[in-house]
C-alpha cells in the first residue's frame, strides 16, 4: 500500500520545468489554487501573493520560451490525440494483488483528476472476468430467443450492420461495479479514492433500446417477464435483468461511446446498458438475449454479487446502485501545500434517478453546508458538485452526503452496517471520509 500512497494527486504535481523549485513551493498549492487566485480579481488578501511574485520578476512571464515565437507542430501529427506529456501519470491503475490474474482482476478510474461528469474512454474503469478481446464487428452477432417458443414468436439474429441501422438513443450515464468501495466494509483498507471509488466512470452511450427489438421478434410481454443477458468472452457472463426495466425504455444494446465505437476493454462492439444497475448486468460483448419466466440464478447471480447479511442470510438479486458520493479532490494520497481557499469537488450518483443535493461537512458530520449542483442534473448520471473552503490549516474532516429524487439520504458507516453488517463486498454506499492532517497530508478514515 506505501507505493499506492505515494501516487501524485492532483493538488501535489510533479514540478513544472518552466519554475524554479522555490517559485513551484510558491504556487504552492498546486494548480487550481494558482488559478484561482489568478481570477480572483476583487480579493486583494488574495491578489497579494501573486503581485509579489510578478515583482520577483517570473521567468514564466518574463523570458519567451523558443516555441512561442516559433512554428508549432503541424496537423495530425497524431492521428488520434493524446493528452498533453504533463499529464502522464493520470491514469487506469491496478491494485497489486487484488486478484490472481490480471484478466480477472479491475483497472480504476483516477477519479481525482477529473473534471465535471464524462469518463474520458481511456481512462473508463475495466473490469473483465476472464479478460478483455477485441471482436471482429463484421462477424459479431446478437441473437435474440425465447426460453420457450411462447415468449417470443421470431427469434433472430441481428449482425452489427442490422443494429446501426435501427432507430438509435444517446444517454448519459454511471456505471459503477457493485464491488466498488468493497474493501471498505470492514475497515479502511485503501489509501486514494482512485481505489476506494474507482470502479465507477460516466460516459454517453449509444445504442438501440432492447425493448424496440425484443418488439421487433414478438416478445409476448404478459408471459416473458424476464431478460437473460449473456457475453461473447471467456467468462460466458450472464445476467438476468427484470422485464419492466427493459419496458420503461432504459435498458439498452450500445455500441456508442461518448461519441465514437466503444473501447475493446468496454465491450466492442456491443455491450447491454442497464442505468441505475451495477456493472456486472452491463454484458460485455453482448451476443445473446434470451426471454424468459423467471430468473435464471446463473453463477453470476447466485454464487457471485451477492450480499451477506448480519443473520448470515445471503441476499441475491441486489441491483440498484444506492445512492451515493463522494468528494474527489482533495481526496487521500494529495497534499494541501498552504492554507487558503480550495474549490472542494466531487461526484453524486442514484440508481434510482436525478440526484437533488448534495451536502459537505468539514467536520466529520457535525455541521453540514449545501454544495453546489453543476447542472443539467441527469437521470442515473454522474452529478459534479463544488463547494468552497477556506483552510485554516487545522485538522479537518471532508465529507459527502447525496440525497437523490426518492428522498434517500446516502448513510453513514454506523447506520449502513446496522443494516448490512460488516461481511459484506458489495454494495457499500456510505459516507466517505477524507481526513486533513496539519501538515496538508490527506488520508482516507471512518466515521461511524
Ligand atoms: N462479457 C462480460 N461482461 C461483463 C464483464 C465480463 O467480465 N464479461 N464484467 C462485468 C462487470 S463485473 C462490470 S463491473 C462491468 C465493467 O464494465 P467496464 O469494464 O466497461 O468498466 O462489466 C460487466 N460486464
Ligand atoms: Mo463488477
């Protein structure tokens, strides 16, 4: 775990080799505080630091670097674009041994570098039960049958041609794996909420909604009133998804994502979206629907991705994502290199809809402000929330609490495991804590 610790966030950065490394200590807290005060014109307390490094004289200022009196670099010099060197180690990261094999295993999300709501594709979590491929889409295939010839009067099978054809849907929303914030439940076990929250990204998708073709093969929908979902990969995943889902509208066959193919990892060239449900339902390199009278207790469902009560009952069928948030930067693993004031960020999500406030404890839970909502708010999306604090360079507690359009209000650790107890992996959607120390140091913590 040290070597995880160790991870730059974004408030501590590698230094640029434009400043010296007195004038980096002096931008101190990093860029976003540098920025801020940069647009802060009417604050005069906070305007002085950055008069008195222009007195200083600032080579970032003051001397022209060659490239800016120069040709740039041309046109599609990459074909496909990259970010910028400067942002190199904002990536996907495994956690060491977490599981045997890396084609079992899960790559997270550095969500403490991003900003409002969208995944960039790149950097969308992966996780693959028996690793990733990339299918050929001129000879994937999606069939669709019925457990019984009574379900569902035409079978049939629709290749990636027939499917972009059809009328098509662009939504945005999270995905998250039910085992995201898993290693939490007992204790605190992971140091950055790369790792704590990861399992979870936001990306617009593409696709046709399932119900347009379970319609388009006779579905009979008074006696199919289940959908089994099955992958093309090694792991033969399958997963049963209730009918009314599928009839709303929101369940959907996607090969889009934010804006172009989906990513191999992400299941090219087809996966099954399932808002508001955890990953494991959002088949990967779908390629066959199955409707049916009941559900289908695959070893998807009845051995894995379910919950083990305080009576020692093991509960199946949990689905939803709860709701839940988090606040992303600052977040464990960064450093706050001054006093002074910090945009506090994060991210709000529901399984069961739009998300309606988000409050921000500085405390650990005893007083509580109303954050910022950056709208449009979006059905079972991702929400970006922002709140100002000024640092007084004492011990805090950063907190998030999300209430969604049920009235649900995200638990505490105490209130979740009265419920849950502490045995669980999945579905844990408490309150997350980040702890400031005085020296800016911030670890991940528990309050009950
Ligand atoms: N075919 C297939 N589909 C799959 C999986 C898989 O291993 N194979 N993993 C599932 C799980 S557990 C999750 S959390 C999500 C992860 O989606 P992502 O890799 O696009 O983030 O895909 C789901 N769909
Ligand atoms: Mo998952």
């Amino acid at each position: 775990m040290g070597d995880l610790a160790k991870q730059p966030g974004r408030l501590q950065r590698a230094p640029e080799n434009f400043l010296t490394e007195d004038q980096v200590k002096a931008v101190a807290a990093g860029r976003r505080n540098f920025l801020r005060k940069s647009f802060m014109a009417a604050g005069a307390a906070m305007a002085a630091p950055l008069a008195a490094r222009a007195a200083e004289g600032d080579p970032a200022i003051l001397n022209l670097p060659d490239w800016s009196k120069q040709l740039g670099m041309p046109v599609a010099l990459n074909p496909y674009g990259q970010p910028s060197k400067y942002e190199s180690q904002l990536l996907r990261r495994e956690s060491p041994g977490l599981t045997r094999v890396p084609q079992a295993s899960v790559s997270f999300t550095p969500l403490q570098g991003l900003f409002g709501i969208i995944t960039p594709s790149g950097l969308h979590f992966e996780r693959h039960h028996q690793g990733w491929v990339d299918v050929d889409p001129a000879v994937h295939r999606l069939m669709i049958n019925g457990s019984d010839p009574a379900f569902l009067k035409k079978p049939k099978v629709y290749t990636m041609d027939d499917l972009m054809r059809l009328p098509s849907v662009s939504r945005i929303h999270f995905i998250e794996c039910g085992a995201n914030t898993g290693l939490e439940w007992g204790n605190v076990a992971v140091p950055t909420v790369q790792y704590t929250h990861g399992m979870l990204s936001c990306s617009e998708f593409t696709g046709v909604p399932l119900k347009l073709l379970l319609e388009d093969c006779g579905v009979d929908y008074k006696k199919a009133r289940y959908v089994l979902a099955e992958g093309a990969d090694g792991s033969s995943m399958t997963r049963t998804i209730p009918m009314e889902m599928v009839e709303n509208g929101e369940v959907f066959v996607a090969y889009g994502m934010n804006g172009e193919m989906l990513r191999p990892e992400n299941g090219y060239p087809l996966r099954l979206v399932v808002p508001g449900v955890q990953g494991v339902s959002w088949v990967k390199w779908l390629r066959r629907i199955e409707v049916g009278d009941k559900p289908y207790a695959t070893k998807d469902e009845a051995v894995h991705y379910i919950d083990l009560m305080p009576d020692g009952k093991h509960r199946q069928y949990t689905s939803i994502q709860e709701c839940k948030s988090v606040i992303t930067t600052p977040s464990g693993g960064q450093r706050l290199l001054e006093k002074g004031f910090y945009n506090v960020s994060g991210v709000a999500w529901s399984g069961r809809g739009k998300i309606t406030r988000v409050d921000v404890s500085f405390d650990g839970g005893v007083n509580w402000q109303q954050a910022r909502i950056e709208g449009p708010v979006q059905n079972k999306a991702l929400t970006r929330f922002n709140i100002n604090w000024v640092w007084d360079g004492k011990e805090a507690m950063l907190q998030s609490r999300a209430i969604d359009e049920t009235g649900y209000v995200q638990p505490t650790y105490g209130q979740l495991r009265a419920v849950r107890g502490s045995k669980s992996i999945y579905h844990n959607n408490a309150i997350q804590t980040w702890k400031v120390e005085q020296n800016g140091e911030i670890s991940n913590v528990q309050v009950l």
